[in-house]
C-alpha cells in the first residue's frame, strides 16, 4: 500500500512504483523492500495468538521502473522466542545477532564470500539506531542489512514488537550474474512418436 512504500522509501512516494491500473487501492505501489509484507504478514499472525513468528521471502524489490531498477532480494523476520534450547538453558528471545546470523546464512548459501565482508554499524531509516548494521563488500557494494525494526515503524503498522529481520540483495552478490542455467538445445525427432499395442 501507499502508507507501506512511503514507510520503506525514506517517508517518501516514488512515482515510478505507482501502478496505473491497480488491482486494490491496498495493492496501489511496487514494493522498494519486501520486509513490508513480511512485518505486517508477522503482525497477522500475531493477532491469531502466535507470538513466536518467523517468516522469510524471496521476490522481487524495486527502486524505479527501469529493468535496473528491479534486484532479487531475500529476506526475512523474527519474533518472540524462536531458539528454544541454548547453552544457557531456557528460551531466548530473539535480538540484532539473530538477525545477522541469519543474513550471514543466507549470504553463504547464495554462494557470497562471507569470510570476506565487512559489517559497518549502518543502516536504512526502519531500523533501530545502534541496533542493527549492514554486510558490505567494500564500501559501494552493500549486500544486506538486518537489525532491529524501528519501534516508529511498528506502530504505524501496529504491529507489536520487538521484532528483527534482515533482506539481502542477491543481485549485488558476486558471480551469480555469471552462472547459466540454461539447458542444452532439446534433440527431438521431426516426426511423431508412434506406440503399438497387441492385444491378442
């Protein structure tokens, strides 16, 4: 929705994500994070008494309407006390470290380099300040950020909180533009297939 987008575009609209035609006035712009769906997806579920949410997505984010402006991104939330058992016993509530941890796993199952990026103490305004970071490679490259959502963001989407997440650009991973998956020419016959059936 308008109020969403604005949330995750600096308190902005952009107005190349505005669609013409949409198919709901709460559908009516293209989404710049997918941490949007996913925080009011947790809020959801909350309301129907599960406190202990994780959800995760993979899509599409945009920053404009130009093919490059279109990354692939994954991402996902966290909250309540998702890691039931631990060294220290009992249940600990999820915080800024089990975000990470998480963006770092899927950064490594994506096939970054993880022991060669850098963790700087940034990040985009709907994270809590001093509670949440960015995973670069060198300074231009940013491949994600996790963190604490921030409580002003929360409430405007009235969802309870404290709640972490992270989102990971895909596209900007090195070498994954390079890998093909394409499949070799198909070798079919020209002509049709033929069965027999004897049945005596």
């Amino acid at each position: 929705s308008e109020a969403h987008a604005k949330l995750f575009n600096n308190g902005q609209r952009n107005r190349d994500l505005v669609l013409a035609n949409p198919i709901s006035s709460e559908l009516s712009d293209m989404r710049p994070s997918l941490l949007a769906n996913l925080i009011a997806a947790t809020g959801r579920n909350m309301a129907r008494g599960f406190q202990d949410v994780a959800l995760f997505e993979v899509g599409q984010a945009y920053a404009g309407d130009r093919p490059e402006d279109e990354t692939l991104r994954a991402a996902g939330t966290r909250r309540g006390d998702i890691v039931p058992r631990n060294w220290q016993g009992g249940q600990r509530a999820v915080d800024v470290f089990t975000a990470k941890a998480d963006a770092l796993a899927v950064l490594e199952a994506a096939g970054a380099q993880v022991q060669s990026v850098q963790v700087v103490a940034e990040a985009p305004s709907w994270y809590h300040p001093g509670r949440s970071g960015t995973i670069q490679m060198g300074p231009q490259n940013k491949l994600a950020t996790f963190g604490e959502i921030h409580p002003r963001i929360l409430a405007e989407m009235d969802v309870k909180g404290p709640l972490v997440a992270f989102e990971v650009n895909l596209s900007a991973i090195p070498g994954t533009k390079t890998r093909s998956s394409t499949r070799a020419a198909l070798k079919a016959s020209d002509l049709m297939a033929l069965k027999r059936d004897f049945a005596f």
